[in-house]
C-alpha cells in the first residue's frame, strides 16, 4: 500500500509538471483507493495541485472521460456540468409485483419516509434502501444501500453476518456536508460525495460511533 502510494505520488506531480497544468484528474481501477486518494491530498496541496478522483474509476471512467474530451473538442464549449452518477436502472414495480412479494416472504408493507426509516435504525434494524436509479461505479450511495446505526459497538459484526462478509470489510458513513468538517478532517476538501477517500475523524468522534471507524482510525464517507 505505502509503496504505490509514493509511486503514484511521483506520478501525479510528475504529470502536473510535464503538463504545466494544477488540475490533475484520476481515473482506473487504482483511483478506488481511497486511503491512497487521501494521502496524496497533504503533498498536492503543498504543490498547488487540485485532484479530482473519478467516482466510476474503472474502464469505464476512463471512457467517459474520453469522451468528455471529445465534446469539448470539438465543440469548444468551456462549460464545466456537474455531473450525477446515478445512471444505473431505474424499476418500477406494479402494484402486483408487490403484493407478490409480500405474499412470498410473510412480510409487512407500509409508506415509508426520513421519520420510519430514522425510528428503525435507532432500534438497531437494518434497513436495505432501494430507491431511484442505482448508483454507477462501485459504491453504494443512498439508492442501493444498507443503513444501519453507526453508534453500535457490536454493529459491524451483525451486519457482516446478515450480509455474509468478511469481517475485515470496513463500513462507510454518510453525513450531512454542513456538518462534515466538525466530524472529519477533508483536508482541504469542501466535500466527498462520492466515497472516494477514507479520512481522518476529527478527535473525540471515533467512539461516538464505532460501527463504522476502520481499524487505522479512517471512515470512508459520503456528504450529502
């Protein structure tokens, strides 16, 4: 880990340099290392370097950035969109299809809303959230996610159990971005949205909720 996270370093100043160019975006299967991603952030700032780290880091990012090069080649539009990565399926179940469903597992179905899903995490419920369309790229960020109480000493191993996972798998957190920096240290970011960095806790914050601290003292997390 320390040794790719050093060469890749080279890489990035390496790359700003030869290119006399601050904005340095990252791409491809090694960007999705998000303790990597967080180590660069102290050394490029240091070089006035600003890192943008793909969210579909994969072939796939790639090719969308290609293809965004493209557009702007040729149309020579400057314009910079935001862009959303929730491009994946969208369902829409008939009525039927639910009542099918609930027929089948014995289950109960009612409307639910922040208030119900709020009321059945802090009873220590898992709840699965399948809404919209699914996220692209790999992390689950609120429209395929499973929600669970981060306070919850023994949380990871009810939850690795339910999924069936090892239990070395860290856990991330999704939090309010107005209220990120009381909780993590972005060093210098604004905001992660995209789970992309694992990050220091801010001191005092690692025991309020254990569930989701990795075991180098890091959270991988999500503003919203």
């Amino acid at each position: 880990q320390k040794a790719t996270q050093e060469k890749a370093l080279d890489i990035i100043i390496s790359a700003s340099k030869l290119a006399d160019r601050k904005n340095v975006v990252l791409t491809g299967g090694y960007a999705l290392n998000c303790v990597a991603n967080y180590s660069f952030l102290e050394k490029v700032n240091e070089e006035g370097i600003t890192l943008y780290v793909e969210p579909i880091s994969s072939d796939a990012g790639t090719a969308i950035g290609a293809a965004l090069w493209g557009y702007h080649e040729e149309s020579r539009d400057e314009q910079r969109r935001g862009r959303d990565i929730y491009l994946g399926p969208e369902y829409n179940y008939q009525q039927s299809d639910i009542d099918k469903l609930v027929s089948e597992f014995n289950c109960q179905m009612s409307d639910a809303d922040d208030n119900s899903v709020v009321e059945l995490i802090t009873e220590k419920n898992i709840v699965a959230m399948f809404q919209g369309r699914s996220e692209s790229g790999p992390r689950a960020l609120g429209n395929r996610s499973i929600l669970y109480d981060p306070r919850d000493p023994d949380g990871k191993d009810h939850v690795n159990t339910v999924k069936n996972r090892e239990y070395f798998r860290p856990f991330a957190g999704t939090i309010l971005a107005e209220d990120v920096h009381e909780w993590f240290d972005l060093r210098g970011m604004e905001d992660t949205p995209h789970m992309m960095y694992a990050v220091n806790c801010q001191e005092g914050v690692a025991e309020k909720m254990p569930c989701i601290i990795h075991v180098d003292g890091t959270c991988r997390i999500q503003t919203v």
